[in-house]
C-alpha cells in the first residue's frame, strides 16, 4: 500500500465518519426541530383555547345581564299593565253609571209646537 492509498483511504474513511456524524447531527435537529413545532403548535392551541374561554366567559355575563334586564322590564310593564286595567274598569264603571243615569232619568225633552199655518216653497227651502 502506497502513501498515495493510505491518504485515500484516510480521506476516505474520514469522509464517510464525517458523513455518518454530520446524518446522526441532522436526524438529532430534526427531532429537535418536531418536538419545538409540536411545542409551537401546542402553546399556539392554549392560548386560543384561553381567548376562547375568556369570550365565552364574557358572553355569559352579558347574557345573564340581559335576562336580568329583561326580567326586570317584564315586572315593570306587567305592574303598569295592571294599572291600566284597573283605571280601565274605573272609566268602564263610570260610563256605565253615566249611560244607566240618561236611561232612568228619562227627562222630558220639549217637543216642537204644531205648526197652524201655511208655508210656501220659497219659506222651505230657503230656511225659513
């Protein structure tokens, strides 16, 4: 063997150890590289599922606001419903006892005298 095929060989041989180590380098970074996306995506998923929750939250409490608020105008309107229609059977009542009172009082209205006389056309039909 020459110096020539030793040098070859070591070159060679150190070539493909060189090669070996920079693959075994490569295939470690590229677990490395999986496991930090896999982290990435996993924090990225949390804090959506964070913003999430807090809408969700927030949207709760605006509907439990607006049920109370509803509620409350509900009482409201069902108080002065009634209201009305107590001052409604009051004027109800009092119509009633007006149309009762024209009904008996039954006063004696003044009848027109009996006309005694001639009229001609021109006295009727021009108003006089």
């Amino acid at each position: 063997m020459s110096r020539e095929e030793f040098e070859q060989r070591w070159a060679r041989k150190s070539l493909k150890e060189m090669l070996s180590a920079i693959e075994e380098r490569v295939g470690k970074l590229e677990e490395f590289m999986e496991d930090a996306k896999e982290g990435s995506v996993q924090e990225f998923l949390d804090s959506q599922r964070k913003k999430l929750t807090e809408r969700n939250n927030a949207l709760e409490a605006m509907m439990m606001a607006l049920k109370e608020e509803i509620m409350a105008t509900t009482m409201a309107l069902s108080t002065r419903i009634e209201e009305l229609e107590g001052e409604l059977a009051l004027c109800r009542a009092v119509v009633g006892k007006r149309v009762l009172n024209a009904v008996l009082s039954n006063e004696d209205v003044p009848k027109p005298k009996e006309f005694v006389g001639t009229r001609s056309t021109y006295d009727i039909s021009c108003g006089g």
